[in-house]
C-alpha cells in the first residue's frame, strides 16, 4: 500500500514538473482572447485584430468564445485553461461581468495580466485595465452631427431615443446621454436616463438592439408624434428597423444617427438609410491589447488609463456623407476601408 502510494506521488511529482517546465520554457509567451461569442461580426474582427498581433510579435494566441452570449461557463473554463497553461495574460470580453470576477481575481492572483475588451468587469477594478470605445464621446458626436445639420431648426426639433433596454446597462447609457449632450439637451445626471426635462424630446423606447426591435419602437413614438425629425438609435441594426417604419409613413427625412461602423450601417449611410454613425474600432481594441500584455511580460507595466477616464480609449471616428460644421468626420466610402463585419 505504501510502496502504491509511493509511486502514485511520484508520478503526480512527475506530471506537475512536466507542467512547470512547459508553463516555464514555452517558446512563445501564452496570451488567451476570450470573446461572448465567435458569431457576431465585432468578435470576429476582434480575434482578426488579435491573431495579427500575435503573429506580428511571434507570441501564441489562444482564443475561446462563448456558446452563446451570456455564457459564463465556457468562459470561466476558458480563463481556468489559459492559467493551467501558464499564459501570461487574458483579454476578455465578459458575458457576465459580475459571475466571472472571483475566476478573473483568481487568474490576476496567478500573475496573469487580465484586461476587459469593450465590456468592463463589475467592478470594472476587477480586471487590470479595461480597453473600450468611449461610448459617451460616441454619442456626442453623432449629437453634434445632428445639432450642426438642423441649425437653427435645432431647437424645435423632435427627437426620439431608441435604447438598447431600461436596465440602464453602461454603453446604453453612455451612447444616449452623450448625443442628448452633443445636441445640446441638459442631460441632467449623465449617468441616468430618461431624468431630462427637454421639451424637445419625444419619448424613449427599448429596441433590444435588434432591427425587429428598432422598427417597433419607432412605430410607438410615431404614434405618440408624427412629427418626429430627429431618430438616435443605440447601434445600426435598430437605426435599419427605424428607418423602414419611418418610411412606411413617408418619413424619410428624418435625420437617423447611430453608434457602431460596421460594414452594413457603413453602407447605410450610403444608401441614405443612416444620416451619420460613430465607428468603433475591435480590431485595435484586440491588437493593442495584446501589445499592452507583451509589454507586461517583458517589464512587468501595466497599460495606464487615458486621461481623464478610468479606461484606455481605443478611439471613436464619426461616418458621414454630410460633413457638419465644426464636427470631425470621415466619409462613407473612407469608412468602408475599415469598418467591421
């Protein structure tokens, strides 16, 4: 019996020196991407992003998604996996941003650097740096765009708000009260919605970010005003949905502004669909992420926030056909050269 348990320890030694001697001699640093799914084209992009990078400075990239978005699970496995492999560090984008924190804490407490994509950890101090468009600003500009195309016409406009949902989720909030912001609305608390009283505000309604969903709402405030001139919609699939109920009443003037800069709301802008969208940028979000754990092997730094935010600002570019005054923009045609999806 103990000469079987002998032996049985032995090998256990074996097996985990084995282990250390990989985790520790590996010819190429280990760095995991993690993303909610592998479907949704911003992913995609993001591990297109991420694969480049890694094959640029000659570090193996591991990558795992989600089976569908909200799958904690296979994303808790995947963080587990990449620490048993002695990765040096992890870029996520959280399906659960509060359930997969005590895995996180525990990859962080290994030595891993872990750094959120697009989505911050809750609490956002959870992961070692979070690397986002800065969804506020997103909104703000296409709130100018919109302010600057109205002129003076601004202030007796009437504006819908098409959201993502009500459970006040961060980029809802942010890519809302920065356009009411940027067009000019007091936005009263920025981080809560639906607090304004700006008589230029038709109403608020939830699209799920779907297209389904953006129709639908469209269709309820157009009949609460049909006089409706100015459209934001949280993302471009619910920009499309607006616009087909606008045109089912002959409406196709209305200015409709979004957030995203993928290929086909890129494309609706040149169809006359969209009047203006702020692109957002995956691929940089992924390449500079794996940058930044690179450098944290090498030299132990850990990337710093952009001034003024508790995140690194990957950058926001507003797409347009219709340059507005004082705004900054990049057309249609520009955009298509690096969108996403």
């Amino acid at each position: 019996m103990k000469k079987s348990m002998l032996v049985s320890a032995m090998a256990l030694a074996g097996v985990m020196a084995a282990n250390v001697a990989v985790a520790g001699g590996h010819e190429k640093p280990i760095v995991g991407l993690i993303t909610k799914t592998n479907t949704n084209p911003f992913f995609v992009k993001m591990k297109e992003g991420a694969v480049a990078k890694a094959e640029e400075m000659g570090i193996e990239l591991r990558t795992f998604a989600g089976k569908f978005d909200g799958d904690n699970d296979t994303q808790v496995q995947a963080v587990e996996n990449l620490v048993a492999a002695g990765a040096k560090g992890i870029l996520i984008t959280p399906s659960d941003t509060q359930a997969i924190v005590p895995t996180i804490e525990a990859a962080r407490a290994a030595g891993l650097l872990v750094i959120a994509l697009d989505t911050p950890l809750d609490p956002a101090t959870a992961a070692d740096s979070t690397f986002a468009t800065d969804n506020f600003k997103a909104g703000e500009l296409i709130g100018q765009w919109a302010k600057a195309k109205l002129g003076d016409k601004a202030a007796d406009a009437k504006i819908a708000l098409l959201d993502l949902s009500t459970a006040g989720i961060t980029v809802d909030v942010a890519r809302n009260q920065g356009f009411l912001k940027g067009f000019g609305v007091d936005v009263k608390d920025p981080n809560v919605m639906r607090d304004e009283d700006d008589a230029r505000i038709v109403g608020n309604d939830v699209t799920g970010g779907s297209e389904e969903g953006g129709r639908r709402a469209m269709e309820n405030l157009l009949q609460k005003d049909p006089g409706i001139n100015v459209v934001y919609t949280i993302n471009e699939p619910a920009a499309a949905g607006a616009y087909e109920a606008l045109k089912a009443v002959g409406k196709t003037d209305a200015l409709i502004v979004s957030v995203d800069g993928g290929c086909p709301g890129v494309r609706n802008i040149n169809d006359g669909i969209i009047g203006a969208t702020s692109m957002q940028f995956p691929l940089k979000m992924a390449s500079m992420g794996v940058e930044a754990i690179v450098d944290y092997a090498k030299n132990g730094a850990k990337p710093a926030n952009s001034e003024g935010l508790d995140f690194f600002n990957t950058g926001v570019q507003l797409i347009t056909n219709e340059p507005a005054n004082g705004v900054d923009s990049m057309t249609a045609d520009e955009g298509l050269k690096i969108c996403w999806g």
